[in-house]
C-alpha cells in the first residue's frame, strides 16, 4: 500500500513537471523553486555570508517576481483571446490570435482559429449563395418582362404560343424555388424522411417509362435493370426525386442514338443504383464540382434548357440524408453517377 502511493504521488510530480507543456498549472513549480530557492538561502545562512531576515527577503521577492512574470505573460495571452472574440462579435472574420507555447492557452487559441476559419469559410458560402440566387432568379424575370413588355408595345402577338413560353418561364422559377426550399431545409435538419419499404426495381421502371417519351423524341436508348433487387428502406419520395435527377441529367447531356442505363444490385448491406450515359462527358476540372450549388459544367446548355443548377446538389443532399454517399466519374465516352445506400435505412 505504501508503495502505491509513493507511485501515485510520483506520478503527480512528474505529471506536474510537464508545465508549460501539458497545460498544467504552475503551482508545482513554483513550490520546487521555493524549495531551492530555501536550500540555498539556508546554505548562505549557515556558511555563515547572511542573515535569515535578508535571504527570506530576497526568496520572497525573488519568487513574487518570477510569478509576477508567469502570471502577467499568462493574463496577457487571455486578453489577446477576449479582444479577438470582441471583434468576432462585431462580425470581423479576418481576426485571429498567435499561438504560443504548447498548453492549454496555445491549444486554446489553435481551437479559436480553427473556428474562426469555418466560420469565415460559411460566411464566404453564404454571400456566394445569395449572388447566385439573385443571378439565376434574374435571368427567368428578364424574360418574363422583355415578352410582356413586347406583347404590350405589339411587338409580340398575344397567343397561345407567348402564353405557353411565359408558362415555361414561371415553372422555371417555380423549380428554382422549390429546390432552393429543398435545400434550405436539408442545411437546418428539418427536412424529414417518411421511410418505407421501397421496391427499387419498380421505382426505376416506373421512371424509365414516364421519361421513355423524352428519350424517344432525342433517339436515346433508355434501359433499366434491377433483377433480383431487394427492398431498400428509404424515403420513396425523395428517392425518386433522386433518381429522377439523374437520370434527367443524364438525358440532358447524351446526344441522339445514344445509350443512358440505371441499374440497381445490392452489395453485402449495401443498395448501389447506377446511372451511366454515353455522353460527350465532363471536363476533368469540373467533374470535383459538379455537386456544388449552380455549378454548370456546360453553363449556355444549362441555363437554356431551364436547369437550375441545382440538381445535383440535391441529389447530394437527399444522399446523404440517407446515410449513403454519391460519386460520379466521367470520360470522353460518357459518365457514370453511383449512388450507395444502406438497405435497412440510416441510422437512427
């Protein structure tokens, strides 16, 4: 027992001589430098070279100093952290504190700058959202209003061809915004699953022939393939708006006497759905972007054909909602999208 203690006792002392690098506090030392700084006063008394009163003085004033020292040097570094957080209050993003040392100020202010970083890392994200909102938002309404304003001067004829072109503008607009409330509702966590039991192979056949129509008009091949798919526990609804992305996309970018093929196979726990096209593929330097909001690989393309930029990104979103992830690759003889979910649902 005794030597238990002794051990434990020791490990304390050694545990306290890692100050400054351990964080820990300098009390210890300061009662070891008392010690000696006491051994040595008690040596000048007994050799006999000074009185008591004056070597109590001078360790007293000695270790007053030094603490002094530590603690002002200490206070200093926190008064450095409290002005930073100050201007962190007052919205400045570009502030940020030196690191000192190794304890627990130092890891202290390393924290304080990572987190400023992401702090000003979702400002940037935020402005760059709201300038390609006002964008996009901007071209559909300069159409509106170049064609009514033409319809009114008589430029334009009233009939049904306009009516059907102002129609497209504002269900272009609508797109936009309900996507834009998709994935504001994804960033704030309030968008809910309604988990079911879904057959995936149904699901793809029931796209295949709703989208079969625009495929024929292009002179595309359209296939689906999900033979021996088990059930897959997700969001029916979220799923197919997934799919529908994608396959969407796909068809958007594959020219005529092309090929798009979604599959679906499960893999151990794992759902995996598939969408390959032979398009002309996506540029290498794109290909890192393609899931970022209003990102176009083929800009004039996109926006033409009323893509709002965002599909993708949902694709991403409702992904990951799930639990699973999404990959793309590409080359010059087309692109293939992955999508891999859990059979049995995310986790809870």
């Amino acid at each position: 027992m005794e030597r238990d203690a002794w051990q434990w006792r020791h490990r304390r002392w050694r545990r306290a001589q890692r100050w400054p690098r351990g964080g820990r506090p300098p009390f210890p030392f300061f009662w070891g430098f008392f010690a000696v700084a006491w051994l040595i006063a008690g040596w000048w008394h007994s050799a006999g070279r000074v009185s008591w009163q004056p070597a109590v003085f001078f360790v007293l004033a000695l270790g007053s100093a030094i603490f002094a020292y530590v603690t002002a040097r200490f206070t200093r570094r926190l008064d450095r952290l409290r002005r930073a957080t100050e201007q962190i209050n007052l919205r400045d993003l570009s502030v940020r504190v030196d690191v000192e040392g190794g304890d627990s100020v130092a890891a202290l202010a390393m924290s304080f700058n990572r987190m400023v970083d992401r702090l000003a890392a979702e400002e940037r994200s935020r402005r760059q959202l709201f300038a390609d909102v006002a964008h996009e938002i901007r071209h559909p309404l300069a159409v509106l209003k170049g064609r009514i304003e033409s319809i009114q001067d008589g430029v334009l004829p009233m009939d049904s061809e306009q009516v059907l072109l102002l129609h497209d503008a504002v269900i272009g607009l609508t797109r936009l915004v309900g996507d834009l409330r998709d994935l504001s509702l994804v960033d704030v966590g309030q968008l809910s699953l309604h988990l079911s039991e879904v057959d995936v192979a149904g699901l793809l056949q029931q796209l295949r022939e709703s989208l079969d129509p625009v495929a024929e008009d292009k002179g595309i091949t359209l296939t689906d393939t999900a033979h021996g798919m088990p059930t897959l526990r997700a969001d029916a609804d979220r799923l197919r708006q997934v799919m529908l992305n994608l396959l969407t996309n796909a068809l958007h970018y594959t020219p005529s006497d092309g090929r798009v093929d979604v599959t679906a196979r499960a893999v151990g726990a794992q759902a995996i759905l598939e969408v390959s096209d032979t398009g002309s593929g996506i540029d290498p330097e794109s290909l890192p972007h393609i899931f970022e909001r209003f990102y176009r690989a083929d800009k004039a393309r996109a926006r033409e054909s009323g893509g709002t930029g965002l599909g993708l990104a949902i694709v991403r979103s409702l992904v990951e909602l799930h639990g699973g992830d999404v990959t793309a690759v590409s080359s010059p003889a087309g692109s293939r999208f992955t999508v891999r979910l859990p059979l049995h649902g995310p986790r809870p």
